[in-house]
C-alpha cells in the first residue's frame, strides 16, 4: 500500500491502522463517490474540545508523509 510505505520511509515504522468511530467527510468521498480514502494525522489530544491540541514536531512529520505519498502517487 502507497500509503503505508510513504509512513514507513518518513517515520522507520509501520503505520498503526484502524477504524474510527466518528463521522467525517471522508464518508462522501467513499460512500457517495466511491473514490478510496483513509485518514492520516498527527498526535496530540482533545480532539472538537476546548483544549485540543497537537504536536509541532508531529505536524511536520504528518507534513513529510504527505509529501512522500504524493510524490510515490502514479502519475497517468
């Protein structure tokens, strides 16, 4: 999977993968137009509350697998 090996090239490890209980806009992009989609982001805690928060070094780690994945995307 791109995606999982564009994780494993940024961070020396493999991605964690599950399934989360939230609803999010993914679910047009999979359900309504049938593209396939999965999420990726950065750590942190407090996710929609008052103190939510994140990592810096995180969002720059999160930042370089991006890249990574778009840069092993194929190209038509």
């Amino acid at each position: 999977m791109l995606a999982e090996a564009a994780c494993r090239a940024v961070t020396g490890k493999n991605p964690r993968f599950r399934m989360t209980p939230g609803f999010t806009d993914m679910h047009w992009l999979t359900a309504d137009l049938g593209i396939p989609a999965l999420m990726y982001g950065t750590t942190g805690s407090g996710a929609h509350a008052d103190l939510e928060y994140t990592h810096i070094p995180s969002m720059l780690a999160t930042a370089r697998v991006y890249a990574e994945l778009a840069l092993r995307m194929p190209v038509e």
